[in-house]
C-alpha cells in the first residue's frame, strides 16, 4: 500500500506540474486554432492530435486539467465550511436547531446527487463567459455538496459535547465561541480535514458529469467535463483511441485521490 | 412498535417529498431566464397564441399559487401538462418509468451478484490476489464518472445498464467486504473457528446472519444510488428514461414536468430507503 501511495501522490505531482506548465508544454494554448491541421492525428507537433476547429488537444488537456484540479478543491473548502458551520451548530445546539438542520440535511441527500445538480445548474444561465460558467459550476458544487459531510460533523460535534473534557470546560465557565475555539475545533480538525478530501474526488467527477451533459464549463474553456462532451461525436462517427486520453487521466486522477484518502481517513 | 416506524418513515417521507418538489418549483420560478418561452419565436404563431403563452406563464410564475394548484391536481391524479414535449406529464412518465424501472432492476441485479461475489471471494480466501482484484475493481470503478462510462459503453456497444451495475458495485463491494470482515473477527465466531467448525458452517450460522440486517439497509441506498446514476447514462446512451427526460425538462425549464420528476425520483428514493430501514429493524427485532 505504501508504494501505491508514493505512485499516488507523484501523479498527483505530476499532474499539478503539467496543469500548471500548460503554456510551456503546449505553447499554442487551449483556443490556438491550427487552421493548417484540423481533426490531425497524433504528432510531434500535437501529441494527441486536434480538434474539428484545429486545437491541439494535449493544451486543452492540460488547461482542463488545470480548471478541474485548481477549482475543485476550492469547492470542497467551501463544502467544507459549510459543513462545519450547520453540521457544528446542530450538534452543538441539539434538539430543534439539529432536527430542522438534518432534514434539511436528509432534504438534500434524499434527491440523487446528479439530479439535483442538474437541476440547479440548468436553472442558472447557461450561455455565459466561460470564466463565469467554470466559476458557478464550482460554486454550486460547494453550495450544494455539504450535507452528508455534515451529518458526520454533526455527530463528532454531539460526541464532542457530551465528553468529560467538555463538560468539564463548561463547569470551568468555557461557553460560546471561547469553547468552540479551544476544545470543539481543534478536536474536529481531523472529521473536516476528512470531509475536505473527500469532497475534491466527488467534485471532479461531479463536474465531469455535468460537463459531458453540457451543464458544465462552456467553450472554448476546457475542463475534465467539457473534454467528454466533445468526445461525445466521436461514439457516433469513428473510433479514435487518442481521443479518449481524457477519460484515462480524469480516471487516474481520481483514483490517485481515492488511494490517498483512505490514509487521510484513517488519520481523521 | 413496528406501525410507530412505519407511520415515521412515511410522514418523513411525505414531509421530503412535500419540501423537495417545493424547493424545485421556487428555483425554477427565480431562476433567470423563466418569463421568457422559445415557443414565442415562432414565427407561424398567431398574436392570440403567443398571448396564450405569455398568460401561462404568468399563471405558473405565482410559486405558491401553482404550487397549491399542483398539489389539489396531483390528489385528483393529474400531473399537469409538459410545456417543453406538449405532453401531459402523466403519460410521459407512464412511457418512460418502465425503461428506467427495468435498467435500473438489471443493474442493481449486476452489482449485488457481482459485488457479493467478489466480497465473499476475497474474505473466504483471504488470498492477496482476491483482495488485490476486489480493491482494483471497485477503486477504478469508483474512480470513474458515469458520463465517462457511459461513453465508453456507447462506443463499444454495450447495454447501458451493465454500466450502471459497474457503478454501483463499488458500493455493495467495499459495504459488503467489511461487513463479512467484521463479522469474521466477532468472538463467538473466532471461538467457533477454533472448536473446528466449518468454514461455510461458520459463514452461514454465524457471518451471514449477522451481516443481513446490513444489507437489506444497503438495498435501499444502493437503489437512491442506482437512480443518481441513471441521469447521465440516460442522457448520454440516448435512453428514453426518466433520466434522459430530466435532462431535458432541466435544459428547457420546463416547470410542471421537473417538479414531477422531481417528486418521482425522491419517491423512489426515500421509499427504497424507508423500506429497507424498515426490513433492517425487523430483522434486529427477530433477532433479539
């Protein structure tokens, strides 16, 4: 397990090294159309080729990489702020102020995740700078990913208040935001810190779902999501097996995730 | 005891059902864009139909009237029209239910099979193999969006509900794996390894038994999942379902028919989980 990590966290790496390189790997950029060698097959030029509007498919690669992994983990900051702040005042407060925040809660995780973000996403505008549509994408992904990280906040939160340490703090005279300060937080570090990691997986796929049903991040912006749409073509016209390098990547990426979270897990 | 969690799970599951299709509504109605209709570029419309149109729209833009209106039809068992297919909702839930109902019945039969399959393999065996395989499986599976799937099931050819199993499995494999590994570290049960009993002896006496109120809550969940998963591989395989006619509701605004997805696949979702909750406690009881 231990080599799977060190194979994990250099992908990661790697991948944060080329997304953040992108101009210097693929010096056209993302929207540079090569009008000489549209829909090119792999070359020393275009290592996997362009598009139907001749772009070289490796920049949008890498650009797209670049949105996915800079914005998802601000989402998951966001979802995790959230998270913290309802899941700790209901299991702080208890009785009503935790039942209404958990239906709420259970209102969220009752609708299928999907459906939900479809919903909200389509009910945004659609036809929007690309900059705005990365940007809401994110948001809504934060704004709507915080409740079963609350859930789990919310039971450390109740575990938290009725220990000894605790209770000892409050016979002490701790109350308010002096005992959320030095005794709730720092003991909840590990549950958000957990949530935290979590989220960015979920996000990246969540995004590349909603990109592949073009409710995502809009041209000529790529991102992991927008890339699938436009292979989307490809199903119905010929099998280009360079095309489907962002699949191969947004699936590694999430699983070098997936094998370091089980250790942040464990830590929280 | 046993009607008291019933008549709980389905108040709770009223009150979400009542919240949810009310959140969609006031989102839809305040979402930017919704006093506008397509339908009022065409050119081959009347001034007195394109008037029609303004005037329902009006009449839906009032949330808690349209909302109050929808509830007092929905007793009747009417489900109001679709603005976008020009179809009563009613009937295009008829037509589409049963292709998302059959997928999703054939995918969650896949990954059950499979995901048992591979969880027994791997804590029967206890071989590094089996538990490499299983981790493999489930991690890249886990690992992969639907969408991504989903197109690459469209490219090879392949039913688009094995996709969805594939998605789900991960979920009933990793579940299932700890829960027989749990079980297979109880006291009594080591203490029957050590009397001699048999393997299959102690997995069916003591293992199973124990972990089958787990599961059938991992049924209900594993149906909320299935349906999630349904939207983009619905959306993207061209597949007449509900998720598919989402999709498309979401895209065009569709008000009266997304409410009414909305409520449908709440439904299913929470009352998948409220049974299964429901068969969890039973079983614990009679356990007792």
């Amino acid at each position: 397990m231990k080599t799977l990590r060190i194979i994990a966290i250099v992908t990661l790496m790697a991948a944060a090294v080329a997304a953040l390189g992108a101009r210097y790997i693929a010096p056209g950029g993302y929207e540079h159309q090569f009008r000489e060698a549209t829909d090119a097959a792999p070359s020393a030029h275009h290592p996997l080729g362009t598009d139907e509007l001749g772009r070289d498919r490796l920049a949008r690669l890498l650009y797209g990489l670049r949105v996915s992994l800079g914005m998802a983990p601000l989402a998951a900051l966001l979802t995790t702020v959230l998270a913290g702040l309802l899941g700790g005042i209901a299991g702080c407060f208890g009785g009503w102020v935790e039942r209404s925040s958990m239906f709420l809660a259970d209102l969220f995780l009752s609708i299928p995740w999907l459906f939900l973000l479809i919903t909200v996403r389509a009910a945004l505008p659609l036809n929007i700078a690309p900059e705005s549509s990365a940007a809401i994408t994110f948001l809504l992904l934060g704004l709507l990913g915080w409740a079963a990280s609350a859930r789990v906040v919310c039971a450390g939160a109740k575990n938290l208040m009725s220990s000894d340490f605790v209770w000892n703090a409050r016979a002490a005279g701790f109350s308010g935001l002096k005992l959320v300060r030095l005794h709730l937080l720092p003991n909840l570090r590990g549950t958000l810190l957990a949530q935290f990691w979590i989220s960015i997986p979920v996000f990246i796929i969540a995004e590349a779902n909603l990109g592949a049903l073009g409710l995502g991040v809009t041209e000529p912006l790529p991102s992991l999501g927008s890339l699938l749409k436009e292979m989307q073509e490809m199903v119905t016209l010929r099998p280009e097996p360079w095309r489907v390098a962002p699949i191969f990547v947004l699936i590694i990426l999430v699983s070098s995730f997936q094998v370091l979270l089980n250790k942040q897990e464990v830590r929280a | 005891m046993k009607s008291r969690i019933i008549l709980a799970g389905i108040a709770r599951l009223l009150a979400l059902m009542l919240t949810a299709s009310l959140a969609g509504a006031l989102l839809l109605r305040y979402a930017p864009g919704f006093s506008s209709d397509e339908r009022e570029l065409n050119t081959g419309l009347s001034a007195g139909s394109i008037q029609a149109i303004r005037q329902e729209r009006l009449a839906q833009g009032n949330v808690p009237s349209f909302y109050l209106h929808y509830l007092a039809s929905l007793c009747r068992g009417d489900l109001g029209n679709s603005i976008s297919l020009n179809q009563p909702v009613r009937s295009l839930l008829h037509d589409r239910l049963p292709v998302t109902l059959q997928n999703l019945f054939l995918a969650l039969l896949l990954a059950w099979i499979v995901g048992l399959a591979l969880a027994f393999t791997s804590q029967l065996t206890r071989s590094r193999l089996a538990v490499a395989a299983g981790e493999g499986v489930s991690g890249v599976l886990i690992s992969t969006p639907a969408a991504a799937l989903a197109l690459l099931f469209v490219l090879f050819r392949f039913p688009l509900w094995t996709a969805a199993g594939l998605l789900i499995l991960p979920k009933i494999y990793r579940y299932s794996s700890n829960l027989l590994g749990e079980g297979y570290e109880k006291p009594h049960v080591l203490m029957a390894r050590a009397k001699g009993a048999g393997t299959w002896g102690i997995l069916f006496r003591h293992v199973v038994p124990a972990a089958l109120p787990q599961w059938v809550s991992l049924l209900g969940v594993s149906v909320s999942i299935a349906i999630g998963v349904m939207l983009p591989l619905e959306a993207i395989g061209d597949v007449p379902g509900i998720g598919q006619l989402a999709w498309q509701a979401a895209l065009s605004r569709d008000l009266p028919l997304l409410v009414n997805l909305t409520m449908a696949v709440t439904f299913l979702s929470v009352a998948a989980t409220t049974l299964s909750d429901s068969a969890k406690h039973s079983l614990l009881r009679n356990a007792a």
